[in-house]
C-alpha cells in the first residue's frame, strides 16, 4: 500500500483497505481448510460488511460467524447459516434469534441451563427451531462449561428441550498465543478435552456433527486438532499488529492500515497524528505490550505512546528522521477489529484504481 500524500482525495483518519492483500489472504486460509478438509467459518465481527463476507463465501466459507444478534440481523442478507458465537439469555435478544430461524439456519453457542431455557421458549412462541452448540472452555477462561461431565448435562438438557436442537460442541482456543511452530503441545491439550468429551457424548448416545474452533493465531495449525470440523478465524482477512508481532503474518499481510496526517510538532521529540482512541481504540498489542499502540509503516523506530480521544502522541526520539506538520503516515494497528467498528465506511484500494468507499455495514450492533 503507498501512502497518501495531502494530494489524495482522502479526509484522515481514514481506513484503508488494500484489495490484493485482502484477496490473498482470504484464498491462502480457503486453501488451506480445503486441503486440510475443514470447513471456514468466518467470524464477521472483523469486518462488518456484507460485501467482504460474500467474499469469503464465494472462497467456498460455508458460514458465518457473528458476535451479536445485530450482526446476525446484517449477515442474514448474505447467508442462511449463521452461528453465534456469544451466549444469548436475555428475552429480546432470544426472540429476535428465534425470528431468523424461521427462515434460516442459526445456531448459538451456550454454556447454562438458562440460556437453553431462555431460547427453547423464545423459539416456541416464534415456531422456529434453534441449534445449540456447547461452549466448552479449553483454557480462555472466559466462558464455557469447565469439565466434558459438565458439556455431557448441558448436551442432555438441550436434547430434551422441545424447539432447540444439539448440534455440536464450540471451543476458543484464544489463549494461544505461542509461534505457531510451538503450538502443538497447547493443541494437544485442547484436542485432549475435545476428545474425552466427544467419547463421553458418544456413551451416551449423543452425537457432534460440528466441533468449532480456531482464532487466528491457531488457524494454520487446525489440522493438529483431528476432533475440529469447522473454525471460525476473524482478523485473517485484514491482520494487525497482533498477528505480526505473535509471528503469524508479516507486515505485507496487513491489508488494512490508517491514513493519518500530523498535525503538530512543537513538543520536542515528538509529533502529534489525527488518530486516538476514537480511531486506533486503546488496545495494547498481546505478544508485545509496550511496543506502542500501533505501528507507523513510513517510520518503523517511531512508537505511538500515548492516545487520547482524538490525538496520538508519537515519540520519535528513537528515529533518524521525523515527518513534517501535515505529512500523511499509515498506521497498522494494534487490534483491527474494534478500530473497524470505529468508523462509517473503510476506502478500498485496487491497484491503480480510484478508491472506493466500503460501508460498516454491521456498525455499531452491539445487542
């Protein structure tokens, strides 16, 4: 991607996503689970748009995943078979799921009792039938049933539940961070578990057809893990600095980068860019902490020490050279995906073409 002078027709910040790395990127993973005989199922809460998950369809995804029912609401006009990835127990939220599965395919990962209650009786008013999938916490911490005895009464339940259906198990294996050269004996570890309780459910005559799992990080190690038939990979399709500095990706992977303009260098060793948090939000890199918050590709011994709502400080007393008042720079950040949610509408970028605008279609649906 080259960067933009004053010249270009573009207000900063801006968004800008580079249409070959992005096609590359979504082709490299389809690959990949072809060859490995699994199937994609992209998390959309990266991107937001309707128009890039018709792209990874068409790269043979054979889902989507959302975060939230309003995304789902969103994807619906892409694809009739939907997972969402979160838990659902409040009663709008239910009934609004219960309403698209009427005339689609939609899941929901669970991990309570309440939860299949909540959406067994939200189906039934609406007449639908919902798929449930067991979230098991393979080592996150953050939700999940903790043991496969536990996964086992949570799959009978379902299965005894009038108007929800049990279609499988859900992992997230987001606490591997490792290279993906040292993952295996992490996988193992998830695999392992995935495993006693795939057998546990099999005594009991309860079966998985999916099993999904799989983050970014892990994706091109899924095949480690024989129990998977399906991940959900989301910041893939752009990168960020995340997955650079974690060694899953270079730079050039990153198709999407901030446009910034400097806007002040009165302080000594330092300049000011138009991106704080309301843009760069204020996420900390997770393989690399205190490397700043985000990445100046024109100025690599640059570091973006400090946001605030509208201003990034950047030091550059590390750096041979230092960029004028009214410079343009690109930013890579640190985590792409809630800096997408930040915006109305990304520019993409084919090569010698015009850019075009690409709206946030998914913005800002959060319930």
């Amino acid at each position: 991607m080259t960067p933009y002078s004053s010249a270009t027709p573009l207000t900063t910040p801006a968004l800008v996503l580079d249409a070959a790395i992005v096609h590359r990127n979504v082709r490299r993973l389809a690959d990949y689970a072809a060859k490995h005989h699994l199937r994609i199922r992209p998390h959309t809460k990266t991107h937001k748009s309707r128009w890039l998950a018709r792209m990874q369809l068409d790269a043979g995804a054979g889902g989507l995943t959302v975060a939230k029912v309003g995304e789902a609401e969103v994807m619906m006009t892409v694809s009739d078979d939907l997972l969402l990835a979160y838990p659902a127990v409040d009663p709008v939220r239910c009934s609004r799921l219960a309403e698209l599965a009427k005339s689609a395919t939609i899941r929901v990962a669970i991990d309570s009792a309440i939860a299949v209650a909540a959406l067994a009786q939200a189906a039934q008013q609406a007449g639908s039938t919902i798929g449930l999938l067991v979230d098991l916490d393979v080592g996150v911490g953050r939700t999940g049933v903790q043991s496969p005895r536990a996964a086992l009464e949570l799959a009978q339940t379902i299965q005894s539940t009038p108007n929800v259906r049990l279609d499988g198990i859900l992992c997230y294996p987001g606490h591997i961070w490792l290279k993906p050269e040292e993952q295996r004996p992490a996988l193992e570890l998830v695999g392992a578990k995935l495993g006693t309780t795939l057998e546990l459910w099999g005594r009991h005559g309860l079966e998985a057809k999916i099993v999904s799992g799989g983050s970014t990080p892990t994706a091109y190690q899924s095949h480690q893990n024989q129990h998977l038939t399906e991940i959900r990979p989301g910041t893939y399709i752009f990168n960020d600095m995340n997955t650079v500095r974690g060694g899953f990706c270079a730079l050039e992977d990153c198709a999407a980068r901030v446009v910034c303009t400097v806007v002040s260098d009165a302080v000594p060793n330092q300049i000011v860019i138009d991106a704080g948090t309301k843009t760069l939000t204020s996420d900390r890199c997770i393989p690399a902490p205190d490397s700043g918050h985000g990445y100046i590709v024109e100025y690599p011994a640059a570091r973006i020490k400090a946001l605030s709502e509208e201003h990034g400080q950047v030091d550059m007393s590390a750096s041979d050279r230092r960029p004028r008042v009214g410079e343009r720079v690109t930013v890579i950040p640190n985590h792409i995906c809630p800096c997408v949610n930040l915006t109305d509408r990304c520019w993409w970028q084919e090569a010698n073409e015009p850019l075009v605008p690409l709206g946030v279609d998914a913005r800002g649906r959060l319930s």
